[in-house]
C-alpha cells in the first residue's frame, strides 16, 4: 500500500512516470529493507533492461519511425485506396484498411497514429470529410498496431508474463482484423448517412499499377510475421530483419531516406526506447515488492472470489483495464499489471496467451482514449483537432472495438486458432 501511495503521489505532483515507479520504489526498500543487501537493487533494476526479448523493442520502435519517413507508408494509402477507395467513405475505410496493413510492420499505434494523421488526414480533409471524424478514424484504427503482430505491446506483457513471446504474437493476428473489419462498418454507416467523401470509380488497372509500387510495403508483413511463425528466428532477429529490410527499400532501392534522415530517426528511437527501458527497469524494482508482499496471491484470492466466475471476473477485469489504459501509459500498464492479473485468469482457466490478447486490447483502446491516450494527443498535435471533438467523433468506433473484445474474450479461438495451426 505504501508502494502505492508513494508512486500516484509523485505521478500527480508531475514526475515522470519511471522515476515515479523507480523513486517509491527504492524508498520502500530502504525503509522496510524486504532484501537483506541494498546492493540487490543495481542488479535488479539492471536485468530488466537486459533481458534479450526486450531486445526487439527498439528495433520495432525503429521500424515505426523508419516507416513514418520512407516511402512505405505514403505507398500503403495509395494501394489502399485504389483498393477499397470506391466504396462509400472511401478514405475512411483506406485510412482502415491502411492502417490494418501497416500494423503488421510497425508495431505501434504511436507510429500508426503520426503516419497517418500526416500523410492521410489532409487527403480526407481535401475530400470532404470534417477533420474531427477524419482524425478520430486515425486514432481508433491504430489499434491494431497494438494488437497484431508485431505489436510492442505483446512482446512487453509476454516478457512480462514469462509467456511464449512467439505464440503471443501469432494469437494477435485475427482479433486485430477482426477490430478492422468491424471498423469499417461505422465508417460506411456514418459516411453514408453524412455524405462525407467522394466516389472514385474502381479501376483494376490502378490497382495492378499501386500493387507494382507498393509491392515492397506488401512483403514486409509476410517477412516478419513469416520468419517469426516459421521458426527461423526469434521476435527479435525478426525486428533485426524488419530494419534492414526497410534500410535497404528506403536507402538504396528508392533513395528516400539519407544520413540526415537515419541520423533523426535514430534520435527520435533513442529517446523513446530509452523511456521505454527506464520505465520496464523500474518496474521490475516495483514488480519484485509486489511478488515480495504475495500481492498477486492475494490478488488471484480475491478476484476468484468475484460473483459470477469467468464471466464476472472478466466484466470486472475489462471494467479495470479499460480505467488503467486511460489514466496510465500503455508500457508500465502492462509491466506492472498484466502479471498481476494473469495467476488469476489462469486460476480460473483462462489460456495466458489468450489472456495477454484480452488485456493488449484493453490497453489498446486506452491509448486511443482522452487521459493519458497517447495517440490522441499524438492526432490533436498533428492536426490542430480538439481532443474533445475528435473523442466524440471516435464513440461509434470505441463501441465497436470493445464489441471485437468481448467476441474475443466469449471465444477464445479468435486469439488461439493461429497458435494452434503453428504448433504452439
């Protein structure tokens, strides 16, 4: 308890979050000493950051930026919309579809977020949708980047969690494409009751032509995803790949990006790791006085007590994820809580892997949510869209995205089918 006062005490008075968890952390083993050697505490926070599935994060979070500044994501919209553009709110649904593609590259709904609402928000704009519904499409399709594979999100609770990092991705796949295709429904619904959009008449010769140039954004999905479910390497040779696959696309196949560009994505990955990896290291400083104080016994006690079993325990749990996802930030949500609510789901028989799909949607959908979501904040900066409308715009979106939890909550094979079919 003391734990948890010190660290929402520093959270409100503004400190940042890792030096918040970091800081109650330390004082609350210095004062009741639960290790017998203070010297435990460089070590402890230390092997966090070293561990070697951790390893992939920066490597995706590269990725993302690498693709906010080559030309995949430019080539994405532009297929996408020869695709799926004809169809009534056309941009809308390219924005979704586009989003559904790119996530099986970046890893994350941040990167998802920038790209889109720079490259793809003024086209809706131009085309006649209001920039608070256009804006709002972009924030609650990115989801799926923290949802498919290769989602950082995943990777973070799996090692979290001491679960299979590689069944974790591979149960991501369909409840992400499942949040897509139920996202095109409102977008069709309102776009047609409103008028927003232009009709562009479908041409397949467009098609082949955007395929032709987006071939190499195409491939990257089946390369990291392949080489992950196949065996060949591990998530983090896979992120290793990914970046040197889009290195060689974007520096030598179409000279897009140059020394300066790499030297700013490699400033801009550098801090967002290095907030990232702060952040998991003191979390482990938290996480080892929670194991120390047997919270998580006390915890799965209580929780399986809920009336109702599975069924109350999971209304209970989305209640208290989606309320997490919206007041703390996504990385330290699911270091700190995922393991902490994981001996209770299994208790009451629940897959873990299945578990992890529940609680990264949960943590998703809070990122897209005013409080701490960082990708609205991420869409009003870029846009100039007041959070306020842009979140009202976004409620048929969140509707349908909590429905695409609960579907993959009530049946498990929606997130355990891929696994299967790959021998996990």
């Amino acid at each position: 308890m003391t734990l948890i006062v010190l660290a929402v005490i520093m959270l409100v008075a503004g400190v940042p979050v890792a030096a918040a968890l970091g800081l109650a952390s330390a004082l609350v083993l210095f004062i009741f000493r639960p290790i017998p050697n203070m010297m435990m505490l460089p070590q402890l926070f230390s092997e966090a950051a070293a561990n070697f599935i951790l390893l992939a994060v920066p490597l995706f979070v590269l990725v993302g930026v690498l693709m906010e500044r080559g030309t995949m994501g430019r080539n994405l919209i532009d297929f996408s919309k020869a695709l799926i553009g004809w169809v009534k709110g056309g941009l809308g649904a390219v924005n979704i579809v586009g989003s559904m593609i790119f996530s099986g590259i970046s890893g994350s709904s941040v990167a998802d977020t920038a790209t889109f609402s720079t490259l793809l928000v003024p086209r809706m704009v131009d085309d006649g949708y209001p920039a608070d519904y256009s804006a709002a499409v972009t924030v609650t399709s990115s989801t799926m980047s923290t949802i498919r594979p290769p989602s950082i999100q995943i990777i973070l609770a799996a090692a979290a969690t001491n679960q299979s990092v590689g069944r974790a991705l591979a149960a991501g796949l369909l409840p992400a494409i499942l949040v897509g295709l139920l996202l095109l429904i409102p977008n069709y619904l309102i776009s047609k009751k409103m008028g927003y959009g232009k009709k562009y008449p479908f041409s397949l010769a467009n098609l082949i032509d955007k395929t032709k140039n987006c071939w190499t954004a195409l491939l990257a999905p089946v390369i990291i995803m392949g080489s992950i479910f196949s065996g060949l390497v591990t998530p983090t040779e896979a992120a290793g790949l990914a970046v040197l696959y889009i290195l060689i696309v974007d520096c030598i196949i179409y000279r897009k990006l140059g020394l300066k560009d790499l030297w700013e994505c490699f400033k801009k990955t550098a801090g967002i790791t290095s907030a990232i990896l702060l952040i998991a290291s003191a979390s482990a400083l938290m996480n080892f006085i929670i194991a120390f104080e047997h919270i998580p016994r006390m915890l799965t006690e209580a929780l399986t007590a809920v009336p109702g079993g599975k069924f109350g325990f999971m209304v209970l749990f989305f209640f208290l994820a989606i309320i997490i996802g919206m007041v703390l930030d996504a990385t330290p949500a699911t270091l700190i809580f995922a393991p902490l609510f994981l001996p209770a789901a299994v208790a009451l028989g629940f897959d873990p892997t299945h578990f992890i799909i529940i609680w990264v949607m949960c943590v998703a959908l809070g990122m897209t949510t005013p409080g701490y979501g960082v990708c609205v904040f991420s869409a009003a900066s870029i846009t100039g869209v007041p959070i306020n409308r842009m979140v009202r715009q976004a409620v048929p979106f969140y509707l349908v995205t909590i429905f695409a939890m609960v579907l993959v909550a009530v049946f498990p094979s929606i997130a355990l089918v891929v696994p299967r079919l790959l021998g996990w």
